[in-house]
C-alpha cells in the first residue's frame, strides 16, 4: 500500500493514518508509535526535508513501514514460516537446559 503524506500531515501522524488503514482498524486500537520510534525525531527529520532524499524502514505494529520523503510504503510483516505475525523462539529456562 502506498500513501502519501499531506502538505501540513506531520509524518508521524501519516504513518499512523496509513498503517490504520492498511490493517483495517481505527487508529486508536494501534499501538502507541513512540514504543516503536522517536515520533519527534521521525517528525523533525521528514516535515523539515520533504524533497525525497531521506529513507527510513521500520515495522510498527504488523506492517513493515518504509517512509521515502513524501511518499510512506506499508506491507505486511511475515516471517519465515509464511506468518503474518513475528514469531520470537520459545525461552529455554536452566532447567530444561540441564534435562
């Protein structure tokens, strides 16, 4: 999904909107962006340089976001077992280390 940043749309508040409507649910149910990436950096280096020579990718809630100056490229995030969620290894304890 593509999705273009609005004149006065701070980016961080673009990502936000296009992420909402790429996984189709209000904006409110997404995590909150600053646990993922410094909103007011995010904000200084993209609303200060809107010519495209800035490129920054990150994942942020299940999408893979990729801002391109105006221009912000959302796609799922799959892992290698073909799902759409991230999946960490299990935590082995020093028990069942020892068994």
């Amino acid at each position: 999904m593509q999705y273009r940043v609005g004149t006065n749309e701070q980016v961080s508040h673009a990502v936000i909107h296009a992420v909402s409507g790429f996984e189709e649910c209000p904006p409110t149910s997404l995590p909150p962006l600053q646990e993922t990436i410094d909103v007011e950096a995010l904000n200084r280096v993209f609303d200060s340089e809107r010519d495209g020579k800035r490129c920054l990718s990150f994942s942020y809630s299940n999408s893979h976001i990729t801002i391109h100056g105006t221009q912000i490229s959302i796609s799922t995030i799959e892992n290698k077992q073909g799902s759409d969620f991230p999946r960490q290894p299990p935590i082995q304890s020093q028990s069942d280390a020892d068994d």
